[in-house]
C-alpha cells in the first residue's frame, strides 16, 4: 500500500466514525420501548441464552440444543405438573387418566377441540403415534422404560407396560411434548430433525426468527378459552451474554420477565416501582460426600460420624446471608424442599436444619468416635488429621463463597477443609466417577415433586457404581438395603399413604447417614417488568415456576399473563 | 522464485503442526459434554434418571471410534472434505453453519477496530517520531497507560459510563432486534454500526498506544539514519522525506506485528464480546470450551490457525516486495 493511499484510508475511516455518531444520534431516540404500533403487545424475554440462537424446534429432544419454547409453549404435554408448590397434575392435552391396579395398564382421555396450528384436529391417534415415537427412538426416551400405546378410539389412549410403572406418571404425562402424526410420521430420524416449521397445538406459534432474536405470536386458534387463552400478542426471546447486560435490561425497561441471581434485587425493585421479582428456592444446596468406603471411597468423610459434625458445625445463617444474600429458603435433614414437600417429611425432626453453628455437638460428636484433638488445633485419629478436601467450581460465586465460609467454621469444629476450585468438567467428572471426598453441588427435584424422584436418584443402590466406574446418578455412593427395599416399596404403589410410610424409613436412614450434607435451598430469582403484562406469579399464586428457563411451565405462565392497562 | 517456494513449504509444515495440535488438545481436556449436560438438565429441573445419560449418550454419539490413530486419519479426511462434525450444544447442526452465524460478526467488529487501531497508531506514531518533543509526542504515554489499564476494566468503565448512567450507547447486542433484522438496509447497517462503536472504541482505545510508540521510537531511530539526512541535504520537501523516506522504513516491524494481529482477529476478543454480550466467535468459542463440545472448539481452532497463517503468509510475501533486503540470501 502506497501511502498516500494509506493517507486516504485514515481519512475514510475518520469520516465513517463521524458518520457513525451521527447514526447513533438518530437511532437512540428510535429505541427505547418494545412496544409496536397498531396497539398489539408485545413482551421480551431473557431465559439465560447466550450467544447466537440456532434454528431448532424439535420438542423431542432433551440435549439442550432444542430452543426452550419448543417445550410448553408452542408443544404441549398431556398434563402440567408444578414444581411451584403442592397441587394436583393440570390439564393440558388430556382430560383425564387412569391406572389399572398393578400400574401396568396407564388409559388416558384427550383433549376434543384441540387443533394443530396447520387447521388439523388433535386426536388420541397423535398420542399413541408420539408414546410410539419415543419408545422406537432410544436416544430420545429419556426414561428408557418400554410401552405398548394404542389409541382405541378418538380420544382414548392405552399404555401398557411390562412391568409395574406407576413412577413414570409424571415424565410420560408432564414431559413428552405431543407432536403431530401427519407431520412426523414422514420424519426419518426425529432425533435429528431442527423442525424449523414448528406445528404445535400450544398457545404460541413462531413467527420471525434470526440468530439474535426470534419471536413467538399468539395462536388464535387454541384449544383455551378465557384464563386459558393467550392474551399477549407477541413474545420476544433475546439472549446476553452476563449479569450486568441482563440487570441494564431489566432496569432500562427492555425486559418482561427474566430470572438471574442479582445481589441487589430488593434496592433495584424499589427503585423502580414497576419491576417485581418472585423468590422460588427450589434445589437443596448440600455437600455431596463420597460415603461408602465399601464402594471405593477415600477419606475421612466416609465416617458417618464426621458427616455428623460438618452437619452441625455450619453456620447456615451466614452462608445464606453472605452467599445468596439472605434469598435461600430453610432446608431439612429429609434432602426435602419443606416449602414443596412439608407433608411428606414424616418426623418432624427431620423437617429443618440447624441454623446456627452448634460446635460443642460437632465436637462431642466426633470425640464420642475417637477422634482426639491435636496439637494443629484439628481432630486426629491414628495419626491422621482430619483433613477433607471440597470440590467447588471455579466462577460459581455463591458456591465459592459458602466454601470459603465453611473453611473457618469447619476450622473452629476442629476440621480443616481444603477448597479445591476447579472448572465445571473437572467437578463433574470428580463426581461421577467417584474420585472426590466432598463436592459443593445441589439435589435438584425429579420430573414431579414427588420424593420419590429424589430418593430414587440419589439413594438408590441401583443408580450408582463402585469409586472408578461412572455413577448414574448416586454419587455419593450410598447403598443401604432398608432405603433400596423402602424406595422399591414406594414405586409400587400410588397410594400416597402407603409411599408416605416408605419416606419416613428414608428418612429416618439418612438422618443417621448424611451422605449428602444439607446447607440450604438455593434461591431461583424471577423478575418481572408490570408495566406491559401483569398476573406473573407471585409468592402467593405459584401457579407455575415462574423462572423463564423453565420448559412446560414457560407456556402455563404465558397463557396466565394479559396485557397491563395502559 | 526460491524464496516464494521455501516460504509455501515453510506454511504447509506449520500447517500440519497446527491441525495435528487441533485434533489433540481438545482430547486432553477432562469431562465429557454428557456430564454437562446431565448437571444442566438437573439445574433447569428437568427430570434426570439413569436411563436419560444412556439416551443422550445414543442423541450425541459416543464420539470417535477407535484408537487416537484411526480417528487422527478420520479426522484429517473429514478435513479435507470440509466436513468438521456436528455441534453438540447446537446438536445436530453442522459446525460450519455454527462458525458461519459468528464469523461476520468477528471479523467486522474486530477487523474493522484492529485496522482502524493501527492506522491511527501509526499515522500518529509517524508525526510524534518527526516533531519530537510536541503536543503529539506527549499524547504517547496517555495513550499506553489506556493500553496498560485491564482491558476488561476499561471495558467495564466505559460501559457503566455509556451505558448505566447516560444511556448514550446500547449495552448488548449485535444490532436492535426490536426494529430491524440482518439484511442490507441502512437501517440494519446503521443499527449495527451503532451497536458496535462502544466495543470498537474499546479496542481502539485499548490497542492505539502500541503501534503509536512503537511507530514513533522507530520513526526517532530512521530519522537519525545518513540517508535521511542525504535527502534533507539534497533539499526535498519534509513531506517527501517524512514520508518516503523515513516513515517507509520506520513502519516494517509494525507491520510484522499489524499480520499477527491481523490474525488473531477471527479469534475475536472473548472478553469485548462477553462483556458486550456481541454474537461474534469470542463469545462462541467460550460456549463450546465451557459445554465440552470438541467439534466446535476444533472447527473454531481451526478457523483461527488458518487465518493467522493465511495473514502471516501474506504479509511474508508483501514484506519481500516493500523491503527488498529479505529476499537476498546471506
């Protein structure tokens, strides 16, 4: 390049930048509101994507790959299950559903009226063909059970199982999105397909969609009527990629409904009076410890009586208020969330956590185990020093916190803990294949809020593995054959009473155990923008779980919302 | 006609090296993309039994066949078909049209603000060199201190300032998503380049001091050169001398620098696009790092080795036609 031409070339690059900021005075005053015209609403959503969205609406898929509407709000299940609070399975494509004695036989009546949003009817031959499309689609039935569905007339559904399978009520009714037999009959591998068409029968259909942005409009012709129908026109999805781009949305009003961990939450809502928020502590925060030397664990932690002390030399008061700022709700020793499943927890005192460091407890504790104190100022036993390590990730700031808290309190009971921060694949992997003595991680619920889910997941014997091998599941490794007999007893039942007996001889089991040493039940903030939609959730109607990353209750809220009055 | 030849063979070898490293680093890294996304479905609430990890395993593929050799000699097939896999994040789409969304965005932003950088830095560079001790030159260590300042930090300020507390300049995004949509338009256009003058003052801001105190320390050194002096004496015009004959010279070791840098562009900045939250393949290259998903981090691997050696090999070859000493053989 000759440089005169440079000359030239820093000229034109001056102008562009002139042109630029005259650019950027026009279009400023142009964008502020996501109103537009003709008097139609419209609401913006942040369900935590980041980056670029790609084109993909196959609600079969569980791979994270399929956009989140595809799942509750333009597809639908046969029935709606709240994670929320206790309530009764919601309608949605089925009116009713029924067992035959042994829970082999599952009938189930369809929603009549319902219409595809190509002009075609729903019917139970859609049903039996989707039960069928995930039973010939191992990659895609998630819950690797097997069935027979057929569809005996318009609206009646048969399942029939090998085996007793009343457990599998809630993924079969409340998460298999119902697709169309005349679209996905001529589908030659559905666990591939993007299905950038999308066909559903749920209250929003896609309208535009580009890589930054795609937005959802109002299905005229759902199958609800009133409270049941879409009220809000449109529904735009975006995606950020942190925090503090999520919380200059929220407070420049360009975001409806979101749900990030902000720290400073209550000052924002009350600087502006038309956002609200929703707390919905919903996964117990717990340390998870590989238990069961038996089963090829390392280290102190697996004596029962050293999980004990951690479980009282907590201070769960400061870890809440330091870690989440106050916005954890109390959790129990039954690895239950009380708000959710109070009346399941049998002994009531197995209900709540101490609050409050007890160290005196830790200590005898420990003392009435044979452990000794040593001169370092921690417990020894046969010369080894109680020394634990806990795996954390690295940038998980509200679990790096609790570490470092728990570090000086554990300190104070006389166990030193080493905090080992480590990147997301390193922990898990740590996790699965059992080479870790304590984990910062979370009991997340199941597919209904039964504690059977919870109990089966992380108790059973069935879903782990010796250390070295990958744990299904179960990674602490537990296995006690009251707990196996008592999780096997409850899942051939529905009767609530009966299964209510078998928590309580869990409960009682792992009260003793404490593989997984409770903390608290971590926040799940939602906020709200009032000010173009109203009826959100709020702390005394939880009738859906209200964060937007949420698959199923996504559509229950978005069909419950209807515009503010303006 | 030697020189061309040793510098293509010198390209294909580094070439190799760099898909060889590609195909092995990624397999080194612990974890697998199942465990992800199994921790990530729990956290979303979605129900996580032990037959869902059999069955993302059969949606994913369990990954290569064979030992490391096979799948080496696979790898290098797929390759020179142009075939890089599908996505897992994205699964089942290609990671090309992955690469594809992201790539515009990259080189547009950061190519545009490292070009600009540089012809600042060493435009400004030239007149500090040529008027020692002047307004200009004094501007030389205002402009390193914004280089020395955290690159995220002056991110970060600049954003609270533009952003927060005058709401001057969009805090996210590639362009406004309410109003207009990818297409030719002056009103995407100008959206665009709205929404992207904030990062590309960053990186201007942030990278300016470089070329400008390199250009100007060699500027100094040129100028005290005898032929510069013959040209002075000879009674040419400053212009003619600052320029042909000084800046000229003066400007090769920047220019090496400007090809590296010219490279690293399609790497993109993942701190400007994180901070903000630009669609570029910064931002993508963390998705996949942080989601395990070897086919986009080898196709992104790829794309950034390539161009860097595609830049290099290109500045190798014009820097033999401007500076005619490196094509004779010692």
């Amino acid at each position: 390049m000759s440089l005169s031409n440079k000359r030239l070339l820093v000229r034109a690059t001056a102008l562009a930048a002139v042109a630029a900021l005259a650019l950027a005075g026009c279009s400023s005053k142009g964008s502020t509101g996501n109103n537009s015209s003709g008097g139609s609403t419209t609401i913006t959503l942040f369900n935590g994507s980041v980056g670029n969205f790609t084109e993909n609406f196959n609600p079969l898929l569980s791979t994270g790959a399929e956009l989140q509407p595809s799942q509750g709000v333009i597809y639908e299940t046969l029935y709606y299950y709240n994670m929320a609070r206790a309530q009764k399975p919601v309608p949605v494509l089925a009116t009713g559903y029924s067992w035959n004695s042994d829970g082999t036989q599952l009938t189930i009546t369809t929603r009549q009226g319902a219409k595809w949003t190509d002009g075609q009817a729903f019917t139970a031959q859609d049903v039996a063909f989707t039960f069928t499309l995930f039973q010939n689609n191992e990659g895609l039935n998630t819950t690797g059970a097997k069935w027979t569905a057929k569809a005996t007339d318009d609206h009646t559904v048969v399942l029939t199982f090998p085996s007793t399978s009343f457990t599998l009520e809630p993924q079969l009714l409340g998460n298999m999105a119902m697709v169309p037999e005349h679209i996905w009959s001529k589908i030659s591998d559905p666990a591939k397909e993007t299905n950038i068409n999308p066909v559903g029968t749920g209250p929003y259909k896609l309208k535009s969609f580009s890589a930054q942005s795609y937005v959802l409009t109002r299905n005229t012709d759902y199958w609800g009527t009133g409270d049941q129908a879409p009220k809000i026109d449109n529904v735009r999805y975006i995606s950020l990629a942190n925090a503090d781009a999520a919380t200059s949305a929220l407070e420049s009003g360009q975001i409806d409904w979101m749900g990030s961990y902000l720290p400073t939450l209550k000052d924002i809502v009350k600087q502006h009076p038309t956002l609200s928020y929703v707390n919905t502590p919903d996964s117990l925060t717990s340390v998870f410890t590989c238990s069961n030397a038996a089963m090829g664990c390392k280290g102190p932690q697996t004596d029962p009586a050293v999980r004990q002390a951690i479980l009282y030399a907590m201070d769960r008061a400061q870890l809440n208020t330091q870690a989440v700022a106050g916005f954890a709700g109390p959790g129990s020793m039954a690895m239950l969330v009380p708000s959710v499943n109070g009346e399941n927890i049998v002994d009531q005192a197995n209900a709540s956590l101490p609050q409050s460091a007890d160290v005196a407890k830790a200590k005898s504790l420990l003392e009435a185990d044979g452990w000794t104190m040593g001169s370092g100022g921690y417990y020894t036993k046969g010369g080894q020093e109680l020394d634990l390590t806990i795996n954390v990730v690295t940038g998980w700031t509200d679990y790096d916190t609790d570490c470092t808290l728990l570090q000086g309190q554990l300190k104070a009971a006389g166990i030193k803990l080493s905090v080992n921060q480590v990147a997301q694949n390193a922990w898990s992997q740590a996790e699965v294949s059992g080479n870790f003595q304590l984990s910062l991680n979370s009991i997340n619920p199941g597919a209904s809020p039964s504690p059977y889910f919870i109990y089966n997941n992380y108790l059973s014997s069935t879903n782990t593995a010796k250390a070295g091998d990958n744990a299904t599941t179960n990674v602490s490794r537990y296995s006690n054959a009251a707990v196996d007999a008592a999780i096997k007893d409850a899942s051939a039942t529905n009767d609530a009473a009966k299964q209510k007996a078998d928590y309580g001889i869990i409960q009682a089991q792992i009260a003793k155990d404490m593989p997984y040493i409770p903390i608290y039940v971590n926040q799940a903030l939602t906020q709200f923008n009032n000010s173009r939609a109203t009826g959100w959730p709020t702390p005394d109607n939880l009738y859906a779980f209200p964060e937007p990353w949420k698959s199923w209750d996504n559509g229950i809220v978005l069909k419950a919302i209807r515009p503010a009055k303006s | 006609m030697r020189f061309y030849l040793q510098k293509v063979l010198f390209y294909v070898v580094a070439l190799w090296f760099a898909v060889t490293l590609n195909f092995l680093i990624p397999r080194l890294m612990p974890g697998n993309p199942v465990d992800i996304l199994i921790s990530k479905m729990g956290a979303a609430g979605q129900p996580v039994t032990p037959a869902t990890r059999r069955a993302l395993e059969i949606q994913l593929g369990t990954g290569g066949k064979g030992n490391w050799f096979t799948q080496y000699g696979q790898y290098l097939n797929d390759l020179i078909h142009g075939q890089l896999g599908a996505s897992l994040v994205n699964h089942p789409a290609p990671v090309t049209e992955v690469i594809g969304q992201a790539l515009p965005w990259t080189i547009a932003l950061i190519g545009l603000s490292t070009v600009i950088a540089f012809l600042l830095g060493v435009g400004l560079g030239v007149f500090a060199g040529w008027r020692r001790g002047s307004w200009l030159d004094n501007l030389v260590p205002a402009t390193t201190m914004f280089q020395a300042v955290p690159y995220f930090w002056l991110a970060l300020i600049l954003v609270l300032f533009f952003t927060r507390w005058h709401q001057w300049f969009p805090y996210a995004g590639g362009y406004d998503v309410t109003t207009t949509g990818p297409s030719l338009s002056t009103q995407f256009i100008g959206s665009a380049i709205y929404y992207g003058f904030l990062p590309a003052c960053t990186i201007v801001l942030s990278s300016i001091g470089g070329w400008m105190l390199g250009m100007r320390n060699m500027m100094v050194a040129t100028l005290s050169e005898d032929y510069v002096l013959a040209a002075e004496a000879k009674g040419l015009r400053p212009r003619r001398v600052r320029l042909t004959y000084a800046a000229r010279n003066a400007v090769l070791p920047s220019l090496s620098g400007f090809a590296i840098s010219l490279g690293f562009i399609v790497a993109g900045s993942i701190v400007t696009e994180q901070v903000f939250s630009y669609p570029g393949v910064g931002q993508l290259l963390w998705t996949a790092v942080s989601n395990d998903d070897y086919a986009l981090m080898q196709g992104i691997f790829l794309v950034i080795s390539l161009s860097v050696l595609a830049a290099n090999l290109i500045v190798d070859l014009l820097y033999g036609l401007i500076d005619p000493r490196t094509r004779a053989r010692a």
